[in-house]
C-alpha cells in the first residue's frame, strides 16, 4: 500500500482538515505526493510572478492557515504524461464525493483543471492540475 512521504505528511499537516481526510484515504489507492499546502507571502509571489498562480499574496487559496488548498501530484511524477493527471484528479474527485456523501467532510472539492467544476474541462483558461482546494 502506498504511504505520505515525511515531506508530504507535514505539507498536508498545513491544509485544511476535509483536505486531510481527503488525502489520507486518496493515498491508500493511488501513490502521490504533496508538494504544498499553505503557501508564504514570498513563495505566493514568486509563483503569482512566474505563472503558476493567477492570484498575488494573500487572495490565492493556499494563503490561509490551514490552507484552503493543497498541490498533489501521482507519483512517481511524470510531467510528460498529462492525462495521468486528469485520471488523477477524477479519482480524487471521486474519492471527495463519496466522503461527502458519507459526512466525513464538509466541503465539495475544486480542480485546478476545472475552475467552474462542471464536466467542461475543455473551456479551461489555466490549468493547474495538482492544485485541488475546498469550497
């Protein structure tokens, strides 16, 4: 069974609790790492300055504490392969709504491929496929 890595446990420790429930049960299924939940000031510009933010310091999701939103990758990382990610995300998409329906989270789940979450992914103007965050 795969498991969180040191680094990836303590970056979920900084997300939101429906994110951490989220992702412990993800990780019993399909291998991933966490690379960010909450997010700095610096770091927030830096990422807002090169593109990989639409939103400057403190509007963005990662912003609070605990963090609205949290960066999430399968592993083993493979940036070449897109659509692993799309099938990530509608895993963990799936995994969110059945943890609802079940009362142990409170809120739905948003993909940073799919800002309007509806089954339009094409109309997508930024994507940012390890970002998922809590509305």
């Amino acid at each position: 069974m795969p498991k969180f890595s040191e680094k990836s446990i303590k970056q979920l420790q900084t997300c939101d609790i429906d994110l951490q429930i989220l992702f412990k049960e993800v990780i019993k299924y399909f291998d991933c790492s966490v690379v960010e939940g909450y997010r700095n000031e610096k770091d927030q510009n830096k990422a807002f300055e090169e593109g990989k933010s639409q939103l400057p310091f403190p509007k963005g999701n990662h912003n609070t504490f605990p963090s609205k939103a949290v960066d999430v990758y399968p592993y083993p990382i493979d940036f070449e392969d897109s659509k692993r990610f799309y099938y990530f995300a509608g895993f963990v998409k799936g995994m969110a709504a059945l943890l609802k329906a079940q009362g142990k989270i409170r809120n739905s789940i948003k993909w940073g491929g799919n800002w309007s979450d509806d089954t339009h992914v094409k109309y997508n103007n930024f994507n940012d496929l390890v970002h998922f965050e809590i509305y």
